[in-house]
C-alpha cells in the first residue's frame, strides 16, 4: 500500500513537470514575462517533492525541473547576452536549494508531530493504566474483604463458641487475607524503590543457587497441591554475585509464582541456572499456556494483565488467578537496576522460560544503602 501511494506521487510528480516543461518550450522565445512566469512555475512540483516524497524525491524533482528548464534557455538567445545565461542558471541552483531547505523544514516538522503523537500515544496508555488498576484492585480487594468482613461477623456473633478447629480454620482464612494484601502493599511500595536508582538496597556476594533452593522451599508445597513436577537444574560451579537477598528472593517467588499460577494441573516446572563468562543467567521454563509474541514487551508494564478486567480472579496459585500485574514490573526494575536484562520466550499451548541475568563484573557506581 505504501508503495503504490509512493509510486502514484512520484507520477504525479513527474506529469506536473513535463506539463510545466511542455508549455514553456512552445512558448515564445522572446517573451520575457512568459519566460519569467514558467521559471517560477517549477518551484511546484519541488515542494509538492518536499511534502510528499522526502530528500530523494525532493532532489529527483530539482534536478529533472532543472534538466528540463535547461532544454529551453540553451542556447540562449543572442540578443539577451551571458547574463540572460547567468541569471536562469542561478534559478536553477535555487531549485535545489529551495527544494532542499523546504524538505528540511518539513521533516522538522514531522518530528515534532511525531513527538506530539507519542506523548499524546503514552499520556493515553498512562490513563488506560490508570482504568486498569482501579478495575483490578477493585477485583482483587473487595472481594477477599467481603470475605474477611463476613468472618469477622460471624466472630461477632460468637458463632464459633465451642468449635476449636473451626474456629482456628476460620482465623487462618483470615490471616492468609491479610498476608495477601500486606504483600501487595510491599510489592507496589518496592516498585516505587526500584525506580529510585540513586538509593539501592545494599549488595553482597552471594551464590543464586542457595537463593534458588530457598525459593524452591517455600514454593514446593504450593507445586504439590496442583500436583505439578517443579525441579531444579543448578549450575554447580556457578560463581558468586553482587545481589540482595530480599531483592532476589522478590525476583525468584514472582517468576516461580507465575509459572504455578499459569501452567495446568500436573504440568512441569524446571528452574535453570547457567554460567557465562561475564555473566550468570537463570531461567524459569513451564509447560503451561503461553504467551502470545505479541504481549512479550506488555507483560512487564505495571498493572499489565493479558486477560481482560471483567475476567480477573483473586488467588495465590490457583491456576490463571490474577493479581494486581506488578510482579513482571518488579522483576523487570530490579534485574535492570542491577544492570541485567529480563525476557521471555513463549508458545501458546507449549509453555513461557522467564530468563534473567545478573553481571559477574564489579558494579562501578557504588550504590547508597537505604
């Protein structure tokens, strides 16, 4: 479609001049005003070339008006002398610096359009952000307050009297609620952190593989009620890093988190750690339900979630439970804030690796511990 709409303006382009050309051949040679009236004719399809067909087409325009203005003034009259001759090769150099400058001028301000249209692009994207986390929270708090709010009534009503085991039951209900949102609250406090790169959490060296197991830990029994196979394949000569255990462990529990949440009953999750030369790298394959390619830059935008708002479903590991959609924007702050890069490779129906890394090299900026 582009192509055509090139092809149809450099045509254009060119049935203007040889219609300009045409005219100002059979007009007469000793009409100065005529004369006069043509060379300026030509100055059209020079700027038509401008808007419509950038640099190239500007200069194919400037030299094919001047090629053809060239035809009629040489050989000059005899009677108009070298500065007749002087004065048209002077316009026709104008053709191309008019052409020229005029092209200028307009990719100036097709920049700044462009520019506009972005910021108006990222202000809209940033309101839709705005819609999406209010019609998220709203799934994902009210509804385990309402929860919460009928325990406690039913507390009120002393319900429970004599019923230890329920009781405790109903208690640890409610406790897990209260976990669930103070560490959403944590989670979008710690994103706020990440973007203050000036003021990072203090660095040691560490091995990723004993992070790794810790993780493993406290993930497994979340992997065995879903009857999923979640193993490990370590690098056993993997170097020590620079990181912060809290900061891994967020990275680690989001990314190991997600693979249970969206691979199947009975499916496999495999945690990899490799070693580069200047780099470590680890990895968090499932065979779950994929990604599309064309969400892989989507999902780490906070608040980001590939199902729509309407579908949204509070849980913890329940399969395609959904959460507020920060933990891919935390991953993604804190590995690029240690310098590192995180992505994904992805098929849908054959399962998503979550790939992160984190330098070997000595960070030169020494960081502010908060």
């Amino acid at each position: 479609m582009k192509n055509r709409k090139i092809t149809v303006d450099f045509s254009v382009l060119f049935l203007f001049i040889i219609v300009i050309a045409v005219c100002h051949y059979f007009s007469p040679n000793d009409n100065i005003f005529l004369h006069s009236v043509f060379r300026k004719l030509y100055y059209i399809p020079i700027i038509y070339a401008a808007f419509k067909l950038g640099p190239i087409g500007v200069t194919a325009a400037a030299f094919i008006s001047s090629f053809f203005y060239m035809l009629r003034i040489w050989p000059p009259p005899l009677q108009l002398g070298i500065s007749w001759v002087l004065d048209n090769t002077l316009e026709i150099i104008l053709y191309i610096i008019v052409g020229l400058t005029v092209n200028i001028l307009v990719q100036l301000e097709n920049r700044g359009k462009a520019a506009l249209e972005k910021a108006h692009r990222d202000l809209v994207k940033k309101e839709q952000m705005k819609s999406k986390f209010i019609s998220i929270a709203s799934h994902e708090f009210r509804t385990p307050l309402t929860v919460l709010n009928g325990y406690i009534s039913l507390f009120e009503l002393g319900l429970f009297k004599g019923k230890d085991e329920e009781f405790k039951l109903k208690c640890g209900k409610a406790k897990e609620i209260i976990n669930r949102y103070l560490q959403t609250i944590d989670n979008i406090l710690d994103m706020v952190k990440t973007e203050q790169k000036d003021k990072l959490e203090k660095r040691d060296e560490m091995n990723l593989n004993e992070l790794i197991k810790e993780v493993y830990g406290d993930m497994e029994i979340f992997a065995q009620k879903r009857k999923q196979s979640l193993t490990l394949e370590l690098d056993q000569n993997l170097p020590l890093a620079k990181m912060n255990k809290r900061e891994m462990n967020q990275v680690l529990t989001n990314l190991v988190m997600n693979a249970i949440k969206f691979t199947p009953d009975e499916g496999k999750i495999t945690i990899r750690t490799k070693t580069f030369p200047d780099k470590i790298q680890a990895e968090i394959a499932d065979t779950g339900i994929g990604i599309p390619e064309n969400e892989f830059e989507n999902i780490f935008e906070s608040f980001y979630e590939i199902k729509s708002d309407d579908q949204h479903s509070s849980g913890t590991f329940e399969f395609k439970s959904g959460s507020l959609g920060l933990g891919l924007t935390l991953v993604k702050g804190i590995i690029e804030n240690y310098q590192g890069k995180v992505w994904v490779e992805s098929a849908i129906g054959k399962g998503s690796t979550f790939y992160f890394t984190v330098p070997l090299e000595k960070l030169g900026e020494k960081h502010e511990s908060i």
